[in-house]
C-alpha cells in the first residue's frame, strides 16, 4: 500500500524517510517496510534506535529521502 505525503512524496515499502526528533531521540532515518492506515513500520537505519524496529505514525515524518 502506498500514500502520499504532502502531495508529491510517496509512501511506500524500500522508501527511506527522516524521522523527527522526540524526547530524547534525535532526528533518524528510517526505512519503511510497510504502510499501514495511520502510521508506518519499518527499521531505524541510525542513531540510538538503529536496527530496531517501530510504527511511527505520519506527524513524526519530516521528509522522504529517497
């Protein structure tokens, strides 16, 4: 499943993303393997949470890498 954030970046599986900064979790990249109705899952490529894997919902998305 695929969706559009902010009209011309698309979501989708293999797509890399920036995630914002929360708490004390710096800005990351992440790569999403799934898109789901209200968020994201897929595996942080770096920073604290690196190699783990999460469901972050769409506000937390500052852009699409690639």
């Amino acid at each position: 499943m695929a969706r559009e954030l902010n009209d011309q970046q698309k979501l989708a599986p293999g797509v890399r993303i920036v995630i914002r900064a929360i708490d004390d979790i710096p800005e990351h990249m992440f790569k999403i393997d799934e898109v789901y109705e209200d968020c994201v899952g897929g595996y942080s490529l770096n920073g604290p949470l690196a190699g783990e894997y999460g469901e972050p919902e769409f506000d937390l998305i500052l852009r699409v890498v690639d």
